[in-house]
C-alpha cells in the first residue's frame, strides 16, 4: 500500500511538472498556448467539478458559456524575474485573471482605461519567484473568443511594441497619404475612380486601425459598444469598396461593365445578409463573412478583367497586375484566418505590404492615366488650332508661288514621323521631301535623280502560307539590306506594302551621263543580289525575288514622269518573269 501511494505522488509530480511551462531566459518570450488548460461553465465561478482539457477545440462552448483557464510556470532561475502575463490580439468581452496575490477585470466590454498596461494586447505584471511556481488562472467571455497566451519582461514586450508601432505608423502614413493623393485626384479632375480608391484605402487603413486597437485607445476609449460595431462597418465597407474600384477602374464611355448590374444589388444587400447573420447565427459568423467572400471575390474579380481584357479593355491587364500583391497577402491572411495554418512569411506585416503596393500602383497608375487624358485633350486642341491656321493659310496662298507651299509643305512634314514603324526605313514622305529639295538649286549641286522602285515577287503568297507576322519578317530582312543606303545623297524608302524605292542624287552632264547611270545600275545589282540570297528560316529559307524598275529624273518638271517610268518598268519585269531589273532611260 505504501509502494502504491509513493507510485501515486511521483506520478502527480511528473504530470504537474511537465504541464508547467519553464521559464528560463528573460530576454525572449514565452508562449504558453501549449502548456494552458480549459474548462467550460455556465457561470463565472469554477465549482470544482470542471472538466479542464488542454485545447478549446474539444470544447462545445456556447456563445453565454464562460472559458476557463490556468496555466503553471516554473522559474527555474535562481532569482526573481519581473514579468507581463500577456494574452494577444485578444477578442474577449469580460477577462478576470489573477496570479493567486493580485486580480485584474478588464475586457473589449470595458472602459479602455481598465487595462493594467496601456496597449491594444492585455498584459498583467507579476513576478516569477526564483525556482518556484507560479500560477495564473482566470476566466473569459464573449460570443467572440480570441487569444494567444504568453510570457514575457517589461523590457522584452516594450521593446517589441517599439518595433510593431514604427511599423505600423509607417504603413497608416503611407496609406493616409495615398487617401489624400486620391482625394485631391478626384477634386482635380472629378474622375470616379480616384474617389473609389480614397474610398477603399480609407476603408481598409481604418480597419486596421480598428483591429490593431488604436481605435479603441485614442477614438472612443470609453464607449466599448462601438468595438463591435467600427469592426462590422469597416470589414464590409473594405468589400463593398473593393468591388467599386474593381467596377469604376473597368468603366468606359458607353460601355457596361461585364457583371456590373448584379454586383451593385449584391453590394447593396451585403449588409442586410450581415445583419441576418448577426441575428440568426451570431456575431462570429456574421463578422467571417467577408473574409470568407474574399475567396469569390478574387474569382469575380479575375473573371470581369478576362472578359473586359477580351472586350478591348486596355486597363484590364494593369488592374490585373495591380491587384497581384494584395490578393496574395490578403488570400494568405484569409487561410490563416479561416484555417489556423502557419505560414513561413508574417501574415500582418505581408499584407500590409502588398496593400501599399497594391494602392501605390493603382494611384499611379491612374494619376498616369489622366496625365494622358489632359495631354490628349491639350494635343487636339493644338491640332485645331494648327489645322485652322493651316486651312487659312492655304485660302490665302492660293496665288503664292509654289516655293512657298514647299516651305508649307515641309513645315507640315517635319512634325511627322520620318520613318516607317515596320522597317524602321524612311517613309514614303521623307522620300517626297528628299525628291522635291532635289532641285533646290541653292542647297546643293546635284541637277538629276537616279530613281528605282523595289517590289518583292509573290509576297501575298509568303503572307497566305506563312503569316503577316512571318511577312513582316521578311520586310525587315529587305530592310536591313537598304539602310546602309540611306545618307545626304540617298534615301532608300519603303514606298507601301511590299514595295521599296531608292532615289540617289547625281549631277549629269554630256560627259557624265552614262557613268552616272552604270554606277547606279551595278548598285541596283548588288542589291538584287542580296535579295536574292537573303535566307529566312520562318519560310523554310525560301527564295526570295524582287523586280526592280529604274530610271534618270533630270528636273522638277519631270519627277511624276519619272516614277511612272521606274513603275512601268517594274511591270515590265513582272511580265518578263520576275525577278529582273529593267531601266527605263
């Protein structure tokens, strides 16, 4: 009997020992959640015939139940430690807690000034007697239960608090900037999307500082009702506010956004279904809801920027990449939320981050977009303007010279792009322009033009079997032989579609006449030849050919005769087989 009894009480020691936590360095912290144990009971005093258990998810509490807990921590230092029993990121209507010499009632029901410490987490002070136990115990209640139990020093817990309110002001400054940014966005140019942006950042910045408790602390800390209330209204306001940015960002004149009707009545009930929720399932329920409609949310919202994508909208796929960091970090804190899963990277500080990206690019982005719309707005009305005066000033030079139409002409063209967009070669009006300042006798000493149009043989052929995008391959292949052309005396153009031309500045004399025209045929030769040997693997290294007319321009009276000659004698090489080079001199 006696061997029994020993058994027993070594035993009982084991088992308290090893359900006490051991505190043993100062400078960290000490979580408790493994080592507390619970019990439930329809009031707030333990009658001795609890059941304690060491995790509520066991426990089928009521929302009108009281929870129990106490938790034992063994000191195994040689000296006393001062230190804070905290309990964080607490929802918890009425908290009393006691360490067996002092007794604390606080609660999210009571006055802010009830917490022992001033901080949005409960921290209780005691000492740890050195190589003794120390037990706290206490009780809880609300519909709502949420808690993390731990121990720390004073110094440990103020120290972390410095960190977490650098952090946290940090982040309400940048999004409190980015909501007066958006709100003077909208007073600038009275564009929606700006207000629905102030809208959602203010939303989302002041439920953080709601859930942080810093509303609690310094808005309304004698006044417990409105803890419940600002959560409720914050958290749907987010939601309801999410869907309007997503909508007004998609919005176009004339247009409908795909899902826009069902949505707004959805927006609109969302609240009423919360106020149903409250009152038929509770608080808990009613408060998960748009958590839990972040998830079709993000469905949603992928869905009318595919369809909008598809429908021309050019704002779709930077909303998409836009959105990109908040829905990560939000779908991260969501599981968490929802589905207690611990993750590598901080949840809080992660979507923090992902929001502010999130805000800044879509700020940005839209205060870009209007840049454009006010440069855009600015750019006809110079374009009026210069086409009035344009229009006026052709009515009056209708009996000018042709010397000044040129000098108007050119005037026009040098506001114009020089070069095709495709080839990067010049276009058909820089080569105009380079024909026409030709005969200027003042600029330059050149009296004649050697003039030859370039077109490639069956290149609708190349396009109907291979592609456009193939097709413009090839264009820029042809081009890539012409522009070592390009200099003062020589322009090598893209003429339109398929077809290239070369215009070269000669003087031509008696003497000179037939030097001039040899030298421009062997260029011609060369670049025939090349032509002909250039290999694209995109048409299987296919060969390419190219009829070239040619001929001799001799003043500005004969520059239209002269193309239409270079352009017979393409033709004429077309019907003799193709890929020839014909002159018309």
């Amino acid at each position: 009997m006696l061997r029994l009894l020993l058994a027993w009480l070594v035993m009982a020691c084991c088992c308290q020992t090893a359900n006490a936590a051991n505190f043993n360095n100062p400078q960290t912290m000490l979580s408790l959640d493994s080592n507390v144990v619970f019990a439930v009971s329809d009031s707030a005093t333990i009658k001795g015939n609890e059941e304690w258990l060491n995790s509520t998810d066991v426990i089928n509490r009521s929302p009108l139940q009281y929870l129990h807990f106490k938790v034992r921590i063994y000191n195994q230092l040689d000296e006393q430690v001062p230190v804070w029993f905290s309990i964080s990121f607490p929802a918890i209507k009425t908290l009393v807690v006691t360490d067996g010499n002092h007794q604390w009632e606080t609660g999210d029901s009571m006055p802010y000034s009830t917490r022992t410490v001033n901080t949005p987490n409960y921290h209780f002070p005691s000492v740890l007697k050195p190589l003794s136990y120390t037990e706290f115990t206490g009780t809880m209640s609300g519909e709502i239960l949420r808690y993390s139990f731990s121990v720390a020093t004073p110094q440990y817990y103020s120290n972390l608090y410095m960190r977490t309110l650098q952090r946290d002001m940090a982040f309400f400054g940048a999004m409190g900037l980015l909501t007066v940014l958006s709100a003077l966005g909208y007073i600038a140019s009275r564009n929606l999307v700006f207000l629905s942006f102030a809208s959602f950042i203010f939303a989302t910045t002041f439920w953080f500082f709601r859930v942080f408790g810093y509303a609690f602390e310094l808005l309304w800390p004698n006044t417990p009702s409105l803890n419940d209330i600002s959560y409720a209204i914050s958290i749907y306001f987010v939601l309801i506010t999410a869907f309007w940015v997503l909508f007004q960002t998609l919005a176009r004149d004339n247009h409908r956004v795909y899902g826009a009707q069902a949505i707004k009545l959805f927006c609109a009930m969302l609240p009423l279904i919360g106020l149903l929720l409250w009152q038929s399932m509770g608080l808990d329920i009613a408060l998960k809801l748009p958590v839990i409609l972040f998830f079709p949310y993000t469905l949603i919202a992928g869905i009318v920027i595919f369809v909008e994508y598809k429908r021309g909208s050019d704002r779709a796929k930077w909303l998409a990449a836009a959105m990109l960091p908040v829905t990560f970090s939000a779908l991260m804190l969501s599981v968490i939320a929802l589905f207690d899963v611990e993750l590598y990277l901080e949840p809080v500080a992660t979507f923090m981050t992902g929001l502010v990206m999130t805000c800044l690019f879509m700020v940005a982005l839209t205060a870009s977009y209007m840049v454009k719309v006010i440069q855009r707005e600015r750019d006809a009305q110079k374009e009026a303007a210069q086409l009035k005066s344009e229009q006026t000033s052709k009515l009056e030079a209708l009996v000018k010279e042709r010397t000044l139409a040129l000098e108007q002409t050119n005037s026009t063209l040098a506001e114009l792009a020089s070069k095709d967009s495709l080839t990067e070669l010049p276009n058909r009006r820089t080569l105009d322009m380079f024909v026409d300042n030709t005969f200027v006798n003042h600029l330059h000493q050149y009296n004649a033009l050697a003039i030859a149009l370039i077109d490639l043989d069956h290149f609708k052929s190349i396009n109907d079997t291979f592609g456009h995008d193939v097709g413009d391959e090839v264009l820029k292949g042809i081009a890539n032989i012409l522009a070592p052309l390009n200099d003062e005396g020589q322009v090598a153009a893209r003429y339109g579609g398929e077809e290239f031309a070369i215009a070269k500045r000669i003087r031509l004399t008696p003497t000179t006449h037939s030097i001039e025209a040899n030298a421009f045929a062997k260029q011609l030769e060369a670049v025939h030849c090349a032509i002909n040997q250039l290999a694209i693997a995109s048409i299987n290294d296919r060969k390419l050919g190219a009829c070239i007319g040619w001929t001799l321009c001799k003043g500005s009276d004969d520059i239209v005769e002269a193309f239409r000659r270079a352009d017979k004698a393409l033709y004429v090489a077309k019907d003799k087989g193709r890929n020839l080079i014909v002159p018309a001199l």
